[in-house]
C-alpha cells in the first residue's frame, strides 16, 4: 500500500512515479479526503477539549456549594452531552472517510524505485544477460504439445471431459517427470537455505488483500464466496501471509521460505492467448520462492532470487535471457522485478517463466508486517520479496522442446536424472516413455 503521508508530503515525486507506471490514479482525490479527515480529526480535538473543560467546571463548582441538581450543573451537564453527541458524528464522518481513503489507497499500484527503467510496455523492456546461447538446438523440433501428446505424456480432451478449456491431464510418464522437476526444484532450494512450507491451497479475502491481489484482481481468481475462501493464484499468498499483523524480531531476518503448490487463475484477460499447450492454463504446478526481509538487505536479496531461479534454468540446461521490467510493464505489487525467459524452440523466441519481484514495503503495509530492532523504540515495515523457481509446467515445455532429438525421443538433463526412477530412463538418459 502507498504511504499517506509519501503522498501527502511529496505529491508530485508520486505522481511522476504512477504517471511513469502509466497508472490512472485520482491522487487530488485521496489528498482531498486526508484533508478532510485531519479536519475532522483537528475540529475534534477542540470539542474534547471543550468538553473535558465542562467536565472539570461541573466538578469545582460541586466543590465550591453548587447544587449538584441545580439549574447551572444541569446547563452546564447538558453542554457536556451535546459536546458529546458532536464529538460522536465527529468520528463516525471520519471513520468513513478513513474508509473511502484506505479503499482507494488499496487501488494504488507499488511506486518503481527509481532504477527501474522508464517505458511503456514489454516491449521496453532491457535485456540484462543471456546464458546458454551455444545450447540452442539446430534441427527443427515438434510443439511441446505435440510431442507430448505423441508420447502420451498428457491429455487435453479428457481433462476438458472433466472441467473445461484450458485444463490438462498429465499421463504416466508425463505425471512422473512433472514430480521430479517438482522434486529437483524444492531439493536445490531447500539446500540454498529456503524452509519448505505446504501452505493452504485456499486463502481469505485478507491474505489476498495483503499481497495485493484484491481488490484489483478480484476478476483472475477461483473464489468459494460462501466460505470467504479463494483459490490460491500463486504460493506467494500464503507464504507471505504467514507472518501477517506481527512483529518480527529484526535480529531473525531474513526469512526464506519456498513451496510448491497449484495455483489457480482465470486469466481473465489473456483470453485468445496461448489457448495450446501448457503456457497459460487456469490450474499449474508452481515452485514458489518468497523471501521476507529487513529493509537494508531487500536489494541484495533480490539479486539472490533471480540467481536462485536461473540456477533452476542452469541445472536443465535450458537457454535464457534476463530482462528487467520497464515501468510500464511492473506488475501491480512490485517496485523492481525482473523476468527469466526460457528459449522455446518451436517459437523461435524466449517465454516468460520466472517474475523475480521485490515489493519493498509494499505488501507489508498491506499485511501490517513490521519488525522491530533490539534496543530500539518503535518498529518499521519489512520487504517481501517473491519469484518462481520455477513454473513447472514451463519448465516442462521448455525441457521437452529443448532436450527432443532429431527422432523425436527427449533427452533428460543430468541434474534431473537422480529425480527419476531408472526404470524411466535408458543407459544414456533418454526418457522412456513406455517403461
């Protein structure tokens, strides 16, 4: 969430900021009701005063021989009540006030930090390194739908049988080799330092609130309406929900946690988009990385991230590029983020499959998750930061398009063979897919 008093004391710096991000914002709006609400609060103040002074005055004149029944207590107690009944209109204006401000700030997209590249859209987007150019294949694969659907790897038909568009069965095989990517994935980062959690695959309106997904995106989610319960879009929800509303001890900072989990999302408005294969579905497997830290070490740690997502990459074998999202292009919750894309083949061009962001103090205020320093007064908000490591269903393309020989058989990277039964694979690491 945007900090009031950022926007109160620096209109402008936030302004440039949104105006960069191409967001639509009625900021004069947001500072018309804050001034509105300190008026309130300021003519509040003075009735209390007032009234607090009547308070006294009936006591000292009580005190002094006035008739505690008479006529000037009763004025006088009367002032008090009606003091009183203002004060109380007083707050409820200005708790609906408060209201209308917290739901419009809850609207307000993260502020880019000021490296964040300025641009319009992806296509602005500047590219930071490649790795694994020389790893390009030179001989012409199949669609990794298609190889996939040859070797009986998954079913499209029958999972539109039981749901509807945009949902997959995976087969034997197909079934076994997403396991061991999911495997090998939480295997190196739990090693690299992240604590595994299996968190609720359905979350309430509040967690998702806090990490930025309501009220904006309501229309993305699978929601249970009658339970207050949605869906899940991604395990950066109820991992950085974990800590909601506390205090943490800064001294245990920072906080790696990963998971792997399905995630759920309409896609509402990719419809028309990638409608083949396993690119944008409404329920895939994900390894999720969310990191929760002191301020002072955000940036440092998101360096990590993106290093932690591209080993993935590096331990497939598979040919990425690094890019950073221009401002234009910065997801709603994220102040600097910056995307993996892994090399698809058949497309002759990278796809998306890892968004590193970290989102400052963004989400924190939202979740109200602070910490606080020993020896010190007060508290501050935390940084969370979120990236895949990796989307297993890309992840899964990517490796059958990459890795498919000239004859159609895929190879497996050697990283990932510990992770598969060796009754799936031949002496030299090819995939069997009728074991």
């Amino acid at each position: 969430m945007l900090d009031l008093k950022l926007l109160r004391d620096h209109p402008e710096r936030v302004h440039q900021a949104l105006q960069n991000r191409r967001a639509t914002v009625d900021l004069d709006g947001i500072l018309k009701l804050d001034r509105e609400r300190r008026q309130l609060e300021t003519q509040r103040g003075s009735l209390q005063a007032e009234s607090n002074s009547i308070g006294k005055k009936v006591g000292e004149i009580i005190r002094q021989g006035a008739d505690p029944k008479g006529a000037e207590v009763a004025a006088l107690r009367q002032q008090g009540i009606d003091l009183k009944a203002e004060i109380a209109q007083l707050e409820q204006q200005e708790r609906e006030i408060e209201e209308q401000i917290q739901s419009q700030l809850l609207t307000v997209p993260n502020l880019p930090l000021p490296v964040v590249p300025v641009g319009k859209d992806e296509t602005d987007n500047p590219e930071v390194r490649r790795w694994g150019d020389e790893l390009k294949l030179t001989h012409s694969v199949l669609p990794h739908d298609e190889i996939a659907e040859k070797w009986g790897l998954l079913d499209f038909g029958r999972a539109v049988k039981v749901a509807q568009s945009r949902f997959v069965a995976m087969i034997g095989v197909g079934a076994v080799l997403e396991r061991a990517l999911i495997a090998m994935m939480l295997d190196r980062h739990i090693r690299a330092g992240y604590t595994e959690v299996i968190p609720p695959f359905l979350v309430n309106s509040a967690a998702l609130q806090g990490t930025g997904q309501l009220p904006k995106f309501a229309e993305d989610g699978f929601r249970c309406a009658e339970d207050d319960l949605w869906l899940i879009p991604t395990a950066e929800v109820p991992l950085t929900n974990l800590y909601r509303d506390e205090v943490i001890p800064a001294e245990q900072l920072p906080f790696y946690f990963c998971a792997h989990t399905p995630c759920f999302r309409r896609e509402a408005g990719s419809y028309g988009r990638d409608t083949k294969g396993l690119i944008r579905l409404h329920q895939f497997q994900k390894v999720e990385m969310v990191k929760v830290t002191h301020p002072d070490q955000s940036e440092a740690e998101h360096e990590k991230l993106v290093q932690d997502a591209e080993a993935i990459l590096q331990m497939l074998e598979l040919p990425y590029r690094v890019v950073e999202l221009c401002t234009g292009d910065l997801g709603f919750s994220a102040a600097r983020c910056f995307d993996l894309e892994v090399w698809f083949p058949s497309q002759n061009q990278y796809r998306e499959i890892s968004s590193c962001s970290n989102c400052w103090d963004f989400q924190a205020r939202r979740a109200n998750l602070r910490c606080k320093e020993t020896g010190q007064k007060g508290t501050q908000f935390v940084h969370t930061l979120n990236g895949s490591g990796l989307a297993v269903g890309r992840s899964l393309a990517a490796l059958l398009e990459n890795h498919q020989l000239p004859d159609g058989t895929i190879r497996i990277p050697e990283a990932l063979r510990p992770f598969l039964s060796p009754r799936f694979l031949s002496e030299d690491g090819i995939l069997i897919t009728t074991p």
